[in-house]
C-alpha cells in the first residue's frame, strides 16, 4: 500500500465565515473541502463569550507548504477579531494525482 | 497512561454508498464505526462537478493491518467511478481487549 | 510557521452523556470543546448491542498531561458500563496563548 503525507487542516469557525473561508481556502490551494456542523464553546483570551453556538468544523487535505499559508492566513486575518481555532495534522493518504 | 497506536481512517463519499460501505467495513475487519454528515466538494479529475452536496463521513478504528487493506479496497472499487476521499491518521487509544 | 503540538482527543459517546462529559472536560483543564452528532455501532466486548443510534462526538484540544488525564478518566468512568469510545491525536497548532 503505497501512501503519500499530506495534511489535514481543520478550522472551526462562526458559520457566517462559511462563504469566505471556503473561498479563501481555493485561493491558497486547496482543491476541495468538507463541512460538518458543530457546536462548541471555547476562547482565545479574546471574545470568550462570543463562541459559544453554531460553528462550522472545516476541513481540507493539502500539501504541507499549502497547510502552513492556510494557518498563517487564518492566523492573520481572523485570531484578532474572530474565535476561529485551526489545527493540523498528518496523515496518510493513497497516491493518486488526486491531491497534487 | 498506557496507550495502543491505531489507525483512524476516514471516508468521504456520497450518501448513498453508506450501508455498501458499512457492510464492506466489517467484512474487512472493522468492530465498528461513526457517521456523521458533511457537505463538501472537491475532485479527483474524474467527475468533479458531481462531488458537492450531501456525503457522509465515516470512521473506523482499526489496526494498521485492517488500514491498509480497506485504503487499498476503496481505492480499487470506488476511485474510477465515486468521488470518494480516503486518509488514515495515528491515533492513541487505552490498551484494552475493545479494539482487538 | 511557528506551531506547538497539542493532543485531540476525540470522546464517542451517547447523546445522554454530553452535559456530564463537557463538566468534566472543563474540570479536567480543557479550555474548550466541539461537538458534533453521530452516528455509530460498535462494542468494547460489553453491551455491544447499546451502542447503536444518536451519539455525540465531543472533541478538545489539549496539553499532553490533560489529554492522559482524560483517557485515564474516562476509562476508568465509563469503560465497565458505557460504550464510550476515546482516542488521541497529535496535532499541530499555531502558537498562541490561546492553548496555555
């Protein structure tokens, strides 16, 4: 079974960031995404109060340097204002010109 | 905290297959599974524009063993003709006589 | 792109479990939390025939020592009589207070 490492990077967010995360997440290279609903409650210091509700749990498997320009990118555009959380991680997947 | 590494694999695909591809789970040696609902687009070359909408997203934990033959299973039965996204993650679980 | 790795944990559980399970995520140091609803079956060799039908799948991101906390909690509360399902994964988070 031959695999390939790619990441898995998962946001969850407010769901009226829906539209422009997915938009934003093909700008930076991912060919598709996946979207449950979910509901949570946490903080990041900032605005702990607001996220608490409705989110949406937004994944992507990219290639690693695509994976860090999408954690950079949330990190700039939405930690400040937004309780949006992104995560990565490995995983294995099989080789096919699916994912390049 | 003594912990046994297994496979979490995870599948995409179109709502219809889930109980073909629950039965071939268990045929393969999965003990059980998670469903859960997503809605996702993407590609794999073949047939993009029919990969949006309803999928589930379906997850068992198994040994690596059991990993590698259902990646393998997926990717020979439903690559050609399914929009169907597969990958496998390390996980840790608690040592103990369920996952055996 | 500077990340710190973290621990998933990921709890299976029925539905009927949820509010008991966050208190007890929040008691064990977990900042936050998301939950989604599943669907699964299984078996820990015990009351296979339980688990079947509405579950939650209840997710938090947390340090190495809480994530030990919580599968050694939770085996030792739910194993004997629930079919409680909980694994763990390293994941990769950017660096933040938010996770302190």
């Amino acid at each position: 079974m031959q695999t390939v490492a790619l990441k898995l990077v998962t946001i969850i967010a407010e769901a009226v960031l829906e539209e422009r995360l997915i938009r934003e997440m093909k700008q930076l290279g991912a060919k598709g995404y996946t979207i449950g609903e979910v509901i949570g409650q946490g903080s990041r210091g900032i605005r702990a109060s607001d996220w608490e509700g409705k989110n949406i749990r937004l994944e992507v498997l990219v290639s690693n340097e695509v994976a860090d320009q999408i954690l950079q990118h949330i990190a700039d555009t939405y930690f400040a204002h937004y309780a949006v959380i992104i995560y990565a991680q490995d995983v294995q997947v099989i080789r096919s010109e699916k994912y390049q």
